[in-house]
C-alpha cells in the first residue's frame, strides 16, 4: 500500500508539474498545496494532502429487479474536491464524463481499457480554482455493470 501511495503521489506532482508549466506558472505554485512524493513533509499529527483515495461504488443485493441505464448510475454527476483524481480503471467499465461539446451525452471513459494497466486522471475543484479556471474540473459519474453473481458493483 505504501508503494502505491508513493507511485500516486509521484505521478500526480508531475501532472501538476506539467499543468504548471503549460500555464507559464512555476511548478512549485501548484505543487506547494500538496503532499511530496514520500510524505517527508508530515510530522507525527499532522493530516495528509495526500491523493490517494479507495473508493467501492455500488451494490445491488440479489433478487432485486432489472434496471434502465439511468437507474444503474450509483454516484451521480459531480465533480471532486481535489486537485487531480487518478482513478484505476475499475473491476468493470462505469466511470463516465459529461460531453463538453454534447452536454446531454456520457462518455464511456473506461471502456477498451485493461484493468490493470491504465489510470484516468482528470481536473478537481480545488485545481479549477487555483487556476482560476484555465483547468476545469470534470463532471462525471459512476454506473455499475452486472458482476458474474448478477449483482451490480464497481471497485
């Protein structure tokens, strides 16, 4: 678990470093708000800024009925109190982005990918802020497919 939190966090100071230099900024103006690579800047106490989230959406137990497609979104449209969020691409296809150029459209961001070879990354509120909206959060949301038991869940 240790190793993955310092890939993450690796991963995410150099996405906002390229965020940063791509803005003309310093990378240190956006890097400052969050934790370094090996939490070498927390002492005993202290709450981390850290970018790394587990996250288990949905279930659906046995017996209940067939659902459309709106009914299987389990976490509604929203966008997240981060700076980035670097998502693995999850047990099954469901994590979906509203269409900038088709507002009423879902994409479909996960599908194609391999479990356990990609990570989506994507713009939070407190970035959009920072960056005084040059980088706009996502808006997004999670929808479960059918596991092989007939029972909706996403990880």
């Amino acid at each position: 678990a240790a190793a993955l939190h310092r890939s993450f966090q690796g991963m995410a100071r150099q996405i906002l470093s390229w965020l940063a230099e791509h803005r003309n900024l310093p990378p240190e103006a956006l890097l400052q708000c969050i934790d370094t690579e090996a939490l070498k800047n927390l002492e005993d106490g202290d709450c981390s800024a850290s970018v790394l989230r587990l996250c288990s959406y949905g279930f659906e137990s046995e017996g209940e009925s067939e659902t459309t497609a709106e009914e299987s979104v389990v976490f509604d449209e929203h966008t997240d109190s981060s700076f980035l969020t670097l998502a693995a691409v999850g047990s099954s296809p469901g994590l979906q982005f509203r269409d900038p150029k088709e507002p009423e459209r879902w994409l479909e961001v996960e599908a194609g990918l391999p479990q356990s070879k990609f990570v989506v990354v994507f713009v939070g509120d407190f970035l959009e802020v920072l960056t005084k909206g040059a980088y706009a959060a996502a808006p997004h949301r999670v929808c479960c497919n059918e596991d092989g038991s007939g029972r909706k869940r996403r990880f």
